[in-house]
C-alpha cells in the first residue's frame, strides 16, 4: 500500500465562478447513474470534476478566462454579488489558468457510498461545532473516517471548501486556490492517482455552506 496523500486541505475564501453557474456536461463525464445517496449537488461537484478531468485546458478557456474583467487589485467583484478581498487576487488566476492549459487530460473519478458516507461524517459534524480543518470532534482522521466504511488504497485525500453551495463554484475555489501556496486542492483533482470519489455538500454555522471531497485510489 502506497503512503496515503497528505495533501487534506481547506479552502476558506469564497471565491465564486463566472456567471453561468449551470452544468452543462456530456454523458461520459456523468459518472453518478445509480448514485442515489448522492445530492442533485453532490452529484454536479463530481460531474464538474470530471469535465475538469477530462479537459483542463478547456475547462479554463470556458469557465476561468472569463473572471479577469472582474478582477480590481485583490477585489473580486462580481455583477450582482459583494465584492471578495481575495489574498493574491488576478494573479492566483492568472497561475491557475497557465496550470490547466498544459495539464494532462485525466479518466474520470467515479462516486462510492463508503467515501461519500465519509465526507458527510466530517461535514455533519463540522455543521454541530462549526469547526475547520480535517480532524474530527472525536479526532478522527480523513483515514479513519474513509475505512469506516470500507477500505481505502493505494491514495487518499480530501480537499474542504467554506462559503460556496454550487458546484461550479466549488471547483473553482479549489482551482484557484487562492492564498494556498502549494495548490493542493487543485493538485488533488487533477491528479491521475485518484480513481474514486465522496462527496458531501451541507451547512456550516460560519461559512454557510461547506464541501467535503474525499478521494482515494482504490475503495472496497
């Protein structure tokens, strides 16, 4: 067994996506038939992941070039919304979309019941205490919470968001992982490594929202 990632990261700020927020995908990144203990949004963050997957580059042309206009110094203005004082502003961006247009197309994660069982352990628990970061109330790690349920293998991860509750805008805060100098969260959902998927989207007492991505290589 390879040494699980500790790559388990949270991204807080809430930096939101250009103005078309549906999903628009095509059946081959639709990994989620049969996934009925998934959410309507749960099931969108792993569609979304996957058309990232799939084609980074385009991915970027469609849904983060068009966030430079809306870019002022370290203010994200967005038409509509309240301004986000971001910590690196456009430049973060600017290196995000640099990144994608020359990684490497990835297949496709597949969602499972013991990962996503997972990631509501920790999102349910963090809505009770409002608390950040990846070890549970019972000081569980992102580990222990994953072999719950079944086993992990080969890799294993988890990135968390606060403040955003639609998947386009989840992806992107962990694209542009703003203020992150390791861009984990990006190097997370990009990484070939990683074949299945948890995914739990709920409340946050500070935040409002927050999402749980748990990831592993292999899960039985």
């Amino acid at each position: 067994m390879r040494p699980w990632r500790t790559v388990l990261l949270i991204s807080v700020a809430a930096l939101v996506c250009c103005q078309s927020t549906g999903v628009a995908f095509s059946e081959d990144v639709d990994t989620t038939a049969g996934a009925d203990y998934l959410t309507e949004v749960e099931k969108q963050v792993i569609i979304e992941i996957n058309m990232l997957r799939t084609d980074p580059a385009s991915y970027a042309v469609n849904y983060l070039e068009p966030l430079r206009q809306y870019y002022q110094g370290k203010l994200l203005r967005l038409p509509g919304e309240i301004a986000l004082q971001t910590n690196e502003g456009v430049r973060a961006l600017e290196e995000c979309i640099r990144a994608l247009s020359s990684a490497k197309a990835r297949k496709t994660l597949s969602p499972r019941k013991g990962l996503t069982l997972a990631a509501r352990d920790q999102a349910k628990d963090q809505a009770r205490t409002g608390a950040t970061g990846h070890t549970g109330s019972d000081r569980s790690t992102v580990s222990d919470r994953m072999n719950r349920y079944g086993k992990w293998n080969l890799a294993a991860g988890e990135n968390i968001d606060y403040g955003n509750g639609q998947a386009r805008k989840i992806v992107i805060s962990f694209l542009i992982d703003d203020g992150v100098p390791s861009r984990g969260h990006r190097k997370n959902l990009l990484d070939g490594s990683f074949n299945f998927i948890g995914v739990a989207v709920g409340p946050h007492p500070t935040y409002g929202r927050m999402c749980v991505l748990d990831l592993a290589g292999d899960y039985k």
